[in-house]
C-alpha cells in the first residue's frame, strides 16, 4: 500500500473526519457553511461561513473560526480542496496552485478581451474614415 503522502488520495477519502463546505441558501443565491463532519454522520460544528455573491462593494463575504479550524486541524481532520482554497486566500495556508492558476487564466483573458476591443475600436475607426 502507498503511504498517505505519495498523492493518491486514499487517506483522505477514508478519513472519517473532514472540513468541507456546505452549501445552502436558493438557487440563485449560494450560501456555504463551511462546517466539520463525519463521513457518515451529521455535521459536528459550523466552523465559518462564506458568500460567494459579491455584495454592493464587489467583495465576496467570509466568516472564519480560526481557533475551532487550528484545533480540529491538529485533531486529524482533514480539509476539502475548495475549503483549503479559501483558506489560502484568507491567508490561514499557503496559497493553492489552483487559485494561482485560476487567476493567471482570469489575466490572460482579461488581456485577450481589451486586445479585441482595442482592434473593433481601431476597424471602426478606420471605417469612419473611409
């Protein structure tokens, strides 16, 4: 059998306890709580909450326990990948390599859709002209 650390994921999918979020809330307005739970038990303790829908000021609301989070942490309890993501970028972890690629790939297509306006902008121009 391959130890825990080598990647294959076995540990932690038959880990029985795991932080993952949970999302509730109505269909076009999710709201996650991201909570401790059993495998195949109920849920435990909420541990924080996240809003993914920007409020008025564009920011997207996140509610953390970090005491509770450090303790089940330390207890063996592992963390679901969307959850060990918000915690990177809450500054709890290390950033995720997926929000860092996630973030390259909103770059590059933000660049790519100003080139566009940018050549639409110059052949109308250029069109006026003639």
């Amino acid at each position: 059998m391959l130890p825990p650390a080598s990647g294959t994921g076995i540990f932690v999918n038959s880990s029985e306890k795991v932080i993952r979020l949970l999302r509730q809330g109505c269909t076009n307005r999710p709201f996650f709580h991201i909570r401790r739970k059993n495998q195949h038990r109920p849920v435990i303790e909420q541990l924080g909450t996240f809003d993914p829908m920007p409020n008025e000021h564009n920011e997207k609301l996140t509610s953390l326990n970090y005491e509770r989070i450090r303790y089940w942490i330390g207890n063996g309890a592992h963390v679901s990948q969307p959850v060990e993501q918000l915690l990177g970028l809450a500054g709890f972890f290390p950033i995720h390599p997926t929000s860092y690629m996630t973030a390259w790939r909103n770059r590059r297509a933000t660049k790519e859709n100003q080139e566009k306006s940018i050549s639409v902008e110059a052949d109308d121009k250029n069109e006026v002209k003639q």
